[in-house]
C-alpha cells in the first residue's frame, strides 16, 4: 500500500476543513499506526510543503515535523518551496 500525504504547511494542530477534520500531526500519525496495526506492507511518501515559511520561528516547528515522520516510519519526502 502507498500513502502519501503532505502540506502540512507547518500546521501542527487539526482543522475543519469542509465539514471533516484535516491537517494536524495527529490524524496522519493515527493513520499510518492503523495501517501498519494491519501488517499491510506500506510505503509512505510525503508529498513536501510539510514546513512553514521560513522565519525564525519555523526552524523548530520543522525538526518537529520531520522529527515526527522519522519515528513513524516516513520512506520518502518530496522538496518543495519550505523544505
């Protein structure tokens, strides 16, 4: 199974979006372990625009993010614009 996710855009926390929870690390997070629970081989890429933009703040909320991935297992993450 190939998941993919993406722009994250350095939000940490969930938001409504068009009536459904979305964004956040937490619903990815809760995604990817019930998945692996499974035992389905997975592959998980990240799709990049996971950081926000840079500013001096942002440098933490990115090691955070990419700190995330790594202990859940991310095999790939596209460049974009913030990474």
């Amino acid at each position: 199974m190939i998941v993919t996710t993406g722009q994250y855009q350095g939000k940490l926390e969930e938001a409504q979006c068009n009536a459904q929870i979305c964004g956040g690390l937490e619903p990815k997070a809760i995604l990817i372990k019930e998945l692996r629970a499974r035992l389905l081989p997975l592959l998980w890429v990240d799709l990049g625009d996971s950081f926000p933009d840079p500013s001096p703040a942002a440098e933490p909320i990115a090691d955070l993010i990419l700190d995330h991935m790594d202990q859940l297992g991310c095999n790939a993450m596209l460049l974009s614009r913030n990474e």
